[in-house]
C-alpha cells in the first residue's frame, strides 16, 4: 500500500514531524517506480493561524535530528541565530536568593559504573553535587562553547543542544522538507473533515474548497487542534493542580551590544508565582515570564519581567512590549485516534521548564518514522502501543518538573507553599521521593528503553535542590568503590582545568563562524 501521510499545521511541530519522515521514507530514487511501496508527505498550514513562535531552547537530541534530516549544523546555526546549549542554570528555586544550581547534559562522571551521588551525599560537601561530578557547570559560568572550531559538526567536547530563533528555524525547515526532501506543500484552512465509514479520516476540506486525501493524519495545529480535538473530540486532561503555570509573557531584547556574553545554558530565574526564562541567541535574548494566573496577575508578573530585564546591562534599553500566551497545561487522553495522531502542542503542553516540547516531538516523529504503519490493521496495533509510550513519557514530565518545585524552602508565597503540598505531588513522585532518601537514583530507576530523563538528571536537581540522601552503603562497597570514586573525582579536576583552557567563548565560536 502507498501511503500518504497528511500534516496539519506548518509550526516546529509539523515541520520536524514532516523532515523527520521523508528523510526515511521519501527517496527521491524510488519515486516513479511503481513496484516500490510508495510515500508521500503533505504539509497543509493555515495563512489565517499564526505559529506559536517561541519554543528556544532543544535537548542535544536535535544534533541527531538535524543529522539525520539532512541540514549542515553550521548552516543551522547561520539561518536560525542559534547558539549552544549545555545545561539548565536554575537560580532561587530553593530559598528564592541568588543561589543556584545547574542541570548539565553531561552526565555525572563515572555514570553507570559507580554511584558518586552516593558517596557525594556521604562525603563533607566543599563542593556542590554538579561540580563534584561534572565540568559543564563550571564551562557554562564562563559562557564558554562546548566544543572547539577544529571539531566535526554535531562533534562536541561537552554534551550540547542548541537556543534558536523560532521564526527562523520554522523557515529553514519549511525549505530544506520542500527543495531537499519532496514534502508537498499546501497552503490552506482546514475547515473540516470527511469522515470515512470506519470513523477513520478519508479526507480534510479547505476553505478554498480543495479536498485532502491521506492514510494517515498527523494534527500539529498547535492550540487549535483541529483533528484530535475539535474533530475527535478526544478529552483533554488538564494538570494545573500539578503544575499551577497557565499563562506566559514573552519578550526579544537585543544584546546591549556585539561583545557581551552568550550564555551557555538556560538560566531559570524563580519568582514569587513562577519563573523567568532567559535564552541567549547570537543577535539578541528570549526572555520571559511563565506564572500561575491563580497566584498573580498579568500586572505584577510584567513588572517582575521588566525589572529583570532592565537590571541587566548586557541587554539594550527601550520600549518593552510582551506578548502574552495563555494555556492550560495538560495532555490528550489519548494521542493516536483512528488514523489521526497528534503531535505538538495539539497533543499537550505544560509549561516550557526543562524544554521538553520539542524533544517529545523529534521522539514522537522518530516513533512514527520508524514504524510507519502499512496498512489499517497494523495501524491499529501501533496506535495503541503509541498511546501507552506517549502517557508514560508525559507521566515522566509531569513528575519531573513538578521535582523543581516540591523541595524548595521558600515560604514567600502561597504559590510556593502550595506545590509543597502533599495533594499537588503525584503518587509516583511521591513513592520515588520517599525511595531517594535511602539511595540515590540510579541506572535501575526505570526499566523503560524510551525514558526521556535518565537518574543522571534527577540527582542533578535533588541534589541541587539539596535533596538528602542517607548513605546507607555497607563499609565493605564505600571501602572497595573508593579508589574508583577518587580517580572519578581527579579525571572531573583534570577535566575541568583542561576545557577552561581549550574551549572558545560561545561568542567568539559564533562569530567566527560568521566570517568564514
Ligand atoms: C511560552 C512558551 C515557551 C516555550 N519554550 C519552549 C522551549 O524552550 N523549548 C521547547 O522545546 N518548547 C518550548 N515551548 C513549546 C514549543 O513552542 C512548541 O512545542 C512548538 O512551538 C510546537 O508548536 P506546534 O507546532 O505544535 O504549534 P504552532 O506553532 O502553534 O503551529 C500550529 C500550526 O498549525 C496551523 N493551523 C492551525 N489551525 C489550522 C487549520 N485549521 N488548518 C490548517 N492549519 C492550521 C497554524 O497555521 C500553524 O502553522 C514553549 C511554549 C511556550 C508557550
């Protein structure tokens, strides 16, 4: 059977979903050939909806995904005034000071083969968990690149995924999936749908008329969701008694000028309702304001974004208008629905900590890619599997941002009272919590192949967060595992001093770059 895969929605979501699948399936050689099973990606976006726009920062997954689509990473890096991302800096999550902690991507030293959050927990602590473990910290408070000019594309000294220009990064796709891998495109309102009798999707009708017929629908239409929610009609399962954020006010402001810094790292700021987000691009920052709107208005929200901004000399001065975005955070009850599957915010989205959309994205495209079903039957098989792997990993999102609140010890407002209250945690946190305090996560946490956040990540925020762990190791494993630990220990010094010594700053990597 040929198959025609229809994408509604031309944002981050459909234009990955749709590179993502022609990259395999859509061969230029095999086209014309009849006897060769056939594959066809169309693209429908509105002229009438605009996209989301933001969604900055990426997991190093998108060095694969970039790969294996076909785009050069400097040219990504040239079109999208992207820059490198290394970590998550998160400051006054715990006493709403300046402390703070990182989240690398590189995991801690020694990561399954011994445990060093548990001897770090046992050890008198002259160092933070991160720095004990790990170099990236350290790189990212010098705004340092992870990698030198000399190495390959998508090569790297330090593990890195990228902060990018939205706007810039849908259009760089849009004409690489069209010149470079044979997605067809059609501008077009969906305006509804013509059922087949089987409750699958035969066609979608446009509002100029012209009928869309596919085997397969894919809804990446954002908010709206045309196909999975107001055509299915499938519930949506609203989680704001977990994590209470529904509502963000975003800005662009440009570098005070062409030499300051580029960060490293997302820095996550704590707020009395919510945080800011601060993502360093090559021409300017992406900075907003996420917040619960039962705990603070728009008013004091905004006025908490604006001082930030204009406390900080390295951003230019001017006139600042936010762009509200409200939301409810929450996911699809179920994601595959007959033929129709939905991928993107159309499938659910809560709240841009950890940047965890575009990732659930690139995995659920790559799913799909890789199993794309043949015929009805099999369709069947995969939609249900699809479901259960898409609630697991939204189960694995929601417990691990709702981590970054519930050991705080800020009491400075009901908003951070309220998520250390034992009825907004999810028993599963709630049962791996009570398991950390004798031993700290480890490569035996989950038994699941596809999980997005490996122990390595939750020790990073326990610990950052000040989490303890009692350190219940016999006297015969901490005596027999010490000699590993220290080794461990001095290659992170030696490490640390070395990379402080080779890499290039962010901006000098960048602009470099440019020159060539
Ligand atoms: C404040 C905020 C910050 C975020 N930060 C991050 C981050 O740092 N990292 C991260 O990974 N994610 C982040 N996200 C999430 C990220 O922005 C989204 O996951 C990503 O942009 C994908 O959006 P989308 O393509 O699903 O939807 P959209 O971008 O909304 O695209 C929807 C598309 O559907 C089309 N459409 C709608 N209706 C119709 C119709 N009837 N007919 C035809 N076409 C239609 C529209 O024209 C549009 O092209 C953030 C989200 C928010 C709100």
């Amino acid at each position: 059977m040929n198959t025609r895969v229809v994408i509604v929605g031309g944002g981050t979501a459909g234009w990955l979903t749709a590179g993502i699948i022609a990259a395999k399936h859509c061969s230029v050689e095999s086209s014309g050939n009849p006897s060769i099973q056939q594959t066809e990606v169309v693209l429908v976006e509105s002229p009438d909806v605009k996209n989301l726009g933001v969604g900055e920062g990426t997991w190093p997954t998108m060095r694969d995904t970039l790969r294996q689509i076909g785009i050069s990473e400097r040219t990504f890096l040239a079109c999208c005034d992207a820059s490198f991302k290394q970590a998550s800096k998160f400051v006054g999550w715990l006493d709403g000071g300046h402390e703070h902690y990182y989240h690398p991507f590189m995991p801690p030293a020694g990561y399954g083969s011994v445990s060093m959050a548990q001897h770090w927990s046992a050890t008198p602590k002259d160092l933070d968990f991160e720095r004990w473990v790990s170099a990236q910290g350290t790189i990212c408070e010098q705004n340092l690149a992870p990698k030198t000019p000399q190495m390959p594309e998508y090569a790297f000294a330090l593990n890195y995924g990228y902060h990018l220009n939205a706007g810039k990064f849908v259009k760089m796709l849009h004409t690489h999936c069209v010149e470079k891998l044979g997605v067809q495109y059609i501008q077009g309102h969906v305006e509804h749908v013509l059922p087949a009798e089987n409750g699958d999707i035969s066609e979608i009708v446009l509002a100029s008329g012209q009928h869309v017929a596919g085997n397969l629908f894919i809804d990446c239409s954002g908010f709206t969701a045309i196909l999975i929610g107001k055509h299915y009609q499938v519930p949506f399962q609203s989680k704001q008694h977990i994590l209470f954020n529904d509502t963000a006010l975003a800005l662009q402001v440009d570098h005070a000028s062409e030499d300051v810094p580029i960060a490293s790292c997302t820095v996550a700021t704590a707020q009395k309702s919510g945080w800011i987000w601060d993502i360093s691009l090559q021409s300017r920052r992406g900075i907003g304001h996420v917040f619960s709107s039962d705990f603070t208005d728009v008013e004091q929200a905004e006025e908490a974004l604006f001082n930030y901004v204009q406390n900080d000399p390295n951003l230019a001065s001017g006139q600042l208008t936010a762009r509200k975005i409200k939301f409810t955070p929450g996911h699809r009850a179920t994601f595959w629905h007959q033929n129709c599957v939905a991928i993107g915010v159309s499938a659910g989205f809560v709240e841009p900590l950890e940047a965890t959309a575009l990732v659930l994205i690139e995995k659920s495209a790559e799913w799909i890619s890789e199993q794309l079903p043949r015929d009805r039957n099999a369709m069947t098989v995969l939609a249900k599997r699809f479901n259960q792997l898409t609630s697991q990993r939204w189960q694995e999102i929601i417990d691990f941002l709702k981590l970054h609140y519930v050991l705080t010890n800020r009491k400075d407002s009901e908003y951070w009272l309220a998520h250390q209250q034992a009825e907004s945690i999810p028993q599963s946190l709630q049962e791996a919590l009570a398991l950390w305090h004798s031993q700290a996560p480890g490569v035996y946490e989950t038994n699941q192949r596809f999980e997005l956040f490996s122990s390595a990540s939750k020790q990073y925020v326990l610990y950052g967060m000040g989490f303890h762990t009692a350190q219940e190791q016999s006297e015969q494993v901490r005596q027999k595992e010490t000699s590993i630990v220290k080794r461990f220990r001095n290659e992170t010094t030696h490490t640390t001093e070395k990379l402080l010594n080779v890499l290039p700053s962010n901006r000098q990597f960048l602009s470099g770059l440019n020159k060539v």
